[in-house]
C-alpha cells in the first residue's frame, strides 16, 4: 500500500526577493508573487486527494499552506510541525550571500563544496546544520509513516529540509546537500512502499511547469553544461508489459505523440548538442525533438544502448516468472544480484554507461556554455542518476523515468564539478498534471 507524499517548497518570501539567508529567521514572509505562487500550486494540485497536510511553523510556509488549503477546501487540517523547520544557521540570518562571502569567505566555500563537514561556532560548541538537519529529517518520516500509511500527504516547507527529507528518503548521503535544487512552490513526489526503512521512489522532483517556468534556471558559471535527460516514448511492448532490453521495438501512436509533446515543450529551450542510444525508440524519440532545433546534429552512443535481458526479452512477467521460479522476485527486490539469463547485470550496464557518460561530459565541457539532448532508456537512465546521486545499482527502482520525461541535470564548471539535479521525471506536458501515469510496462 503505497504513501504519496507530495513534497512543496514555500513562495517568494521577503527576504528571497532581497537574496537575504533566512534560516530559522521568522521576520520574512510572503511576497505578493509569492502568494500567487501559491495559488499556483492549489491549481496544480486540484483533483488530488489529500489526507493531511504538515508545514513549517516559520510563516513563509505556514501562509503557504494556508494558502494551498484555502483553494482546495481542504477538510484536514493544516499541522505545524517543529521538524520541518528549515536549517539552522543563527550566525547569517538576516545577512545577504554577498556579505557572508565576505565576512565568512572559507565557512561559505565548506558550505557549498562540503556541506556535510560545514560547521559554525555557537555559544562555544561546534553546529553542523546540515548533519543536524539530515536527522531531523529522518524523525520526521518516521512519525510520519507511522500515522498516514497508504494516503497523499502533502508537506509545505522550506529548500534546506526539502532537500534533506528528499536524500534521508532515497538513502543520500547529507554531503549530497548542494545537489538537488528546490525552487520557490516547486513541487517533488515520493512514494513510499511502506514504513521507514522499506523501499521509496522519486516520482519527481523540483517540478515548476505549473508555475509557468519551461525548466529552471541557470547558475552561474558562464561555462556552465546543462544535460537534458529524456526517456523514450512508449512502445507497444511498454504498453503490453513486455520486457524489451536489445529488441529494436519502435515507438508505437502514443509514444510518438509523447515525442511530440515533449518536442513541443522544448522547442524554446536552446539545444546545442544531442546524443541518443542508437536503438529506434530513443533514435525516433531524439528526431523528432530535435524538428524544432535545424542544424543539430544526433550523435549515436552504442553505450547508452538498454540492458540486456537476454532469454526475458519479450516477455511477459508470468511467462518469466513460469521459466524462472523466484528471479523475477528477485530481480524486484535486490535488483543488482540478478545476472540475466544470457544478458547482462547491472553493474556492467552501469560499468558502460557510466564510463561513456564521464567521457561525454568531458566532450562537451569545453569552457562555453550549452545544452545537451540525451536520449535513452529506463536502466540506462536509472543507473545515471543513481551514480550521480550519490546511490548504487541495487537502489535503481528509486528513481522514477516515465516515458517521454525530461530530466535536468547541471554540471555548473562542466566536468569534474558536483552535478545538480535540477528537475527530475518532468511528465506534466503529457497532459496527466502532477502526476507520472505513462505506462508502466517492463524496461
């Protein structure tokens, strides 16, 4: 029975408009646009059936979701809750970043290159927000889980627990603090097996289409390399719950239209580049994006090709279930122990395409900015995000890719530098909302 937790960062606050750091400061509060932004949200989340609803006590959130509830004539009520407070970091409340890189030049550079060692002195003794963080956040799910299994939850909080309640769920390390982006009413749903400690998925994460934002925005650096991560549409097999691996299944109807919609998504954003698996359901799947971006050519990465299912590959779950008793179970449960009957494991499909990944990256790191198309598969792009996540093949069913989604992954120096998740599993253009309903047929 599986909890939906939908997961919304607080809008624009006063001291956001101002670049101030909040923390735990309570004197900021709601813009104008951040009470549309809000609005925004309510609108995004109509038709969800939500069971309760828990924020921060800080009143940037807490108008947030009041907000939220308003619209949606929520009958639960809205729950404030001392563990989604947002980080502690008492010594540079109130100031702008650009007087914190001033005054605290090497604290700020721990705090963005190593988050999980950054500490500062108060009262005498040492503070570590984000390790602190990190486990109120863990205390959080696990009241949580307790009390709403099984129902939508909905959390309004703050960008510092956001992200760590997103890496203590999926088992991120809390120095992967800086990696995951969250934006003023973005919205990131997760989906829980079960109680604490059982397995969770990213549905996605930092969604902002209903904002009326295309895909987040850039930092600085100038030489900064965006990747645009696409699944492939759907294919027949997809539809019938077949698993594919290394058949050269096409796109059927519907998955050239989601290449479409997808096309027409992102026929504004600039595309410099373009990689894709070669096989025909990305190949088909990176053309037609690519209709409203002339002149860029598709190069073709035979390493970015689907795991090998060897004697699976067009079948149906019983029939492999009836010719091997227990693997498929298996293959769901500790997925990295499975060698596929004349295929391949996990570890070298993340072995190979990691090592063309790295080498990709590299390529087009070359001291200017641009933007990168790459198209691929459900393994394929499990195992990229896992590795650059912080997590490892056994964790690969974490992470959500639906047909037709957009990932965005920034490498802020190019190769060699942290890479931020931007938005994960983007499938609103498919006309569903919030909500990822592409098929959910085998790889």
């Amino acid at each position: 029975m599986t909890t939906r937790v939908i997961i919304v960062r607080h809008g624009q606050s006063t001291y956001n408009a101002q670049k101030r750091i909040q923390g735990r400061c309570d004197q900021s509060v709601l813009t104008e646009k951040g009470e549309a932004q809000a609005g925004r949200v309510a609108a995004a989340l109509g038709g969800v059936d939500i069971a309760a609803l828990y924020h921060s006590p800080l009143q940037r959130a807490a108008q947030t979701a009041e907000i939220i509830a308003q619209h949606l004539h929520l009958d639960c009520p809205c729950t404030p809750s001392p563990q989604l407070l947002e980080v502690d970091l008492p010594l540079w409340e109130g100031l702008s970043r650009e007087d914190v890189q001033a005054q605290y030049p090497e604290a700020y550079q721990q705090w963005h290159d190593r988050p999980g060692e950054f500490s500062m002195m108060v009262n005498g003794q040492a503070h570590y927000p984000v390790r602190s963080l990190y486990a109120q956040s863990q205390s959080f799910w696990q009241t949580l889980l307790q009390e709403h299994q099984g129902e939508t939850v909905l959390i309004v909080a703050h960008n510092g627990i956001n992200r760590c309640l997103i890496m203590s769920a999926l088992g991120m390390d809390a120095a992967r603090y800086q990696s995951i982006q969250q934006s003023n009413c973005c919205i990131n749903i997760l989906n829980f097996s079960g109680g604490w400690g059982d397995p969770v998925q990213a549905e996605s994460l930092n969604q902002l289409s209903h904002m009326g934002i295309i895909l987040p925005s850039f930092r600085p650096p100038h030489n900064q390399l965006r990747i645009l991560l696409v699944r492939h549409g759907e294919t027949d097999w997809n539809r019938e719950g077949r698993f594919q691996g290394i058949q050269d299944i096409p796109l059927n109807d519907n998955g050239r239209a989601q290449a479409g919609q997808a096309a027409d998504y992102l026929k504004t954003v600039q595309i410099d580049a373009a990689v894709s698996s070669p096989m025909l359901r990305p190949k088909e799947t990176a053309e037609i994006i690519l209709e409203h971006h002339p002149g860029v050519a598709l190069a073709l990465e035979p390493q970015f090709c689907e795991i090998g299912h060897g004697l699976w590959e067009g079948k149906l779950e019983t029939e492999i279930e009836a010719a091997y008793p227990g693997l498929l179970a298996q293959w769901k449960t500790a997925p990295e122990t499975v060698q596929m009957p004349e295929g391949e494991n996990l570890q070298q499909v993340w072995d190979r395409v990691m090592t063309a990944w790295d080498a990709m990256v590299e390529g087009y790191s070359n001291g200017e900015a641009k933007t990168l198309l790459v198209v691929a598969h459900d393994a394929v792009n499990k195992c990229i995000l896992c590795a650059l996540m912080g997590l490892a093949p056994q964790d690969i069913w974490a992470i959500k890719q639906g047909n037709g989604a957009v990932t965005v992954i920034d490498y802020p120096q190019g190769a060699g530098s942290e890479p931020i998740i931007q938005t994960l599993n983007l499938t609103t253009y498919l006309g569903s909302g919030i909500l990822d309903t592409t098929a959910a047929g085998a790889l």
